[in-house]
C-alpha cells in the first residue's frame, strides 16, 4: 500500500486533504488501513451520495426463456474529500487513474443486482476496472460487466407482445443511513446505437429510486426497466398466413359436386390433420414452456373450428344426399334376384317417400350454397377484429 501511495505522490505531487494535511505522509497518518474500509464521511450525519449511470453496447433477448443478457459499462460517481490533492505546478489539474491491485486502497461502494442470474467483470487481458479521482475528491468507477439478469415473460399477447425486463441495484452492507443511491443526471442509461436484437426493437428505458425495508434495516435500491417490442412479422409469416390458407382451402369442398363424396370427405380430413400438425409445431417449437393460452393459440383454435365445421358440413351433404337417393330407390316391390325386366323407379315410389327424398336432395343443395356465403363472410369478420386488436396490444 505504501509503495503505491508513495509511486502516486511522485507522479502527481502531494496529496492535501480536506482535514488540512499538507502531505502524502499526513494523509497515510491519519486514515491507514482505513483508508479502504470507512465511507468518506463516516460518523458524520450524511450518508454518502454515490450517483450511477450506465451505457449497454451489447444486448442479448432470445425472445422464449426469461433471462436478459446485458454488457454495459457501469459507472460510479461519489465524493471522497479525504483523496483531495494539489498537482505539480507542470501538471495542473490532472486527475490520478487507478487500476488493478491498486484499486483496493480506497473505498468503493459494494453495490450488487438483486435479481442476477449470472454475471462477471470484464478480464480480457486484465479486469476491466478502472478509478479515476479528481484533484477536488470526486471519484468515477467504472467497470465493463456482463450480466445475466431474470426477466419473467408474458406471452399472452404473443406474437405481438411487449416484454418488460427490470434489474435493480443495492448496497448489500450499507444502509440508507451511510449510502444514498442515485440516478445520475440526465440520461443515466444510454444504449449503443449499434445494438440489434434479432426478434425485438428496444423501446423505452426507464429508470426510478426506492427504498425497500429488510430485517437488516433500510436500503436503497434503484431500478431499472427495459421495453422491448416484438417484431411479429416472421412468426405470422410462419404460422399464420399458413393457417389462414388452409382454412380457404377448406371451402373448396363446398363446390365440388356431392356425388364425388369421397373427394369432398378426405380434402377436409387432409386439411384438418394439417392445420392440427401446424398448431402443434408451433406450440413445440415457440411455446413448450408457457402453460397458458396465447394469442396465437386463440387464432389456431379458430381456424382449426372452422376448418373442423368445414367438414362436418361436408359429411352432412353427402349424409342427406345419399338419405335422398335411398327414399328415391324405396319402391316396396320384391323382384327376385337375375330379374331381366327393367321398370322405372319413379313409377313405384311411395308419394311420401317421394316427397322426403325432394326434400333432402334439396336441403344437401341449399346447405352446399349457404354454406359458400356464410363460411367466408364469418372468417372475413374474425379476421377484422382480431387483426387490429394484435396490433393495438403492441
């Protein structure tokens, strides 16, 4: 310690605190090994005032698991009047610079984010650490740090949901009686203009101070939340738009003659299975951990009852159709088997089976011409309700 207190004496001159001292020498005398260990102004009625910015050049947001990776520069500002020194005449001004081993002399406040996950300090060659004391006392920390903070999702919304990640900072040994911990002025936290997380914009940051209370007494914390919004596109393109063709696809049975039953029954199965594999992929894929519908499971299970009613109407027709022909064939008359006459069947249908039958082949006909009006106007409908309200949610 003496060796570098004595290597800063010649660089910059004597050292003269605020307390009166006139040398490096007095200033070792009366704080010592205290030097690191007591807050500036400690045992007096004010709590030192340590003020905190941050500038992000690297975000990390998979969009799917709640953990939000940021590495930023973190920023400290405090005064120390026991660090106040006057410079050589050649050298005026000028501010010391620490670094490495060198900046445990001094104290530096132990702050720490309450919902960290994971987290370290920058160490490419050596630890990215760094104290800067200016000849009046006032001190800048800055360290470059990488952290992994928790960030809970709610993918209600989803695929136009809008994610608001919070990470706070607070003195883990000093209390709101020895440390008050503040934003600093202006813009406390400034984003690359370079930044580009592939699924989201960020939006806003805010930021705000409070005091929270434990067992252990009062601390103070400031907060700090980041919006982000998500770009939908890709996911309506994947999953969407595909839905929304399958579900037109389905009305195709609706023109296809009744008597290619067969072609009408297994276009809507194909359909049906089709969509049910999309809406699954998209759950395994996207969705595997959230327990809770989505908005995108809503449009999913929308289009899955459409295309479900698609064929159930589909089965009806081909039901009343063939309920038709067997009241048309009902003759009553025994023939017996090999019988070489041929008589037409009209001239032994029973005037009230007669009558179902019309009725029938004419239901099946009319359920095939409501059904090409109504299935489209009924999807157009959902689509101009549900289309505008995902975009106002973001």
């Amino acid at each position: 310690m003496l060796f570098a207190c004595s290597l800063l004496f010649l660089s910059f001159g004597s050292l003269v605190p605020v307390q009166g001292t006139q040398t490096l020498d007095d200033v070792v005398d009366i704080f010592g090994d205290k030097l690191h260990i007591m807050r500036p102004g400690y045992g007096g009625d004010r709590p030192v005032e340590v003020k905190v910015s941050m500038h992000i050049n690297d975000v990390v947001m998979d969009g799917f698991k709640p953990v939000l990776t940021l590495t930023m520069y973190v920023r400290q500002y405090w005064q120390d009047d026991r660090l106040s020194f006057q410079n050589n005449d050649s050298m005026p001004g000028r501010p010391i610079s620490l670094s490495g081993e060198d900046i445990g002399l001094i104290w530096t406040p132990d702050l720490f984010f309450s919902n960290l996950v994971d987290g370290f300090v920058q160490d490419i060659f050596k630890d990215n650490v760094m104290i800067r004391i200016s000849p009046n006392g006032r001190v800048l920390s800055s360290q470059r740090v990488s952290v992994d903070v928790r960030c809970p999702l709610n993918m209600r919304y989803f695929p136009a949901d809008t994610q608001v990640c919070r990470f706070n900072m607070e003195s883990y040994s000093l209390t709101a009686n020895d440390i008050a911990l503040l934003w600093m002025d202006g813009e406390p936290i400034s984003v690359d203009d370079d930044v580009s997380i592939p699924q989201f914009s960020l939006s806003t940051v805010n930021v705000s101070t409070s005091q929270q209370m434990f067992t252990t007494g009062s601390y103070m914390k400031l907060a700090a939340s980041i919006t982000f919004l998500r770009h939908m596109g890709g996911h309506v393109t994947m999953f969407q738009i595909p839905s929304i063709l399958l579900v037109i696809s389905s009305w195709i049975s609706f023109w296809i003659p009744v008597r290619l039953a067969h072609a009408r029954i297994l276009i809507g199965i194909l359909l049906l299975l089709g969509h049910v594999a999309l809406s699954t992929m998209a759950r395994a894929l996207l969705l595997s951990n959230v327990a809770y519908m989505t908005l995108l499971d809503i449009w999913m299970a929308i289009d899955t009852t459409l295309i479900f009613f698609a064929l159930l109407e589909s089965v009806a027709v081909v039901f009343f159709h063939r309920s038709h022909d067997q009241m048309s064939s009902d003759d009553g008359v025994a023939r017996p088997d090999g019988g070489a006459e041929t008589i037409p069947m009209t001239d032994f249908v029973k005037p009230e089976h007669a009558a179902t039958g019309r009725k029938l082949g004419g239901m099946s006909g009319r359920m095939d011409l409501i059904s090409r009006i109504v299935f489209p106007v009924l999807y157009f409908l959902i689509n101009i309700i549900y289309w505008p309200y995902l975009s106002s949610v973001q």
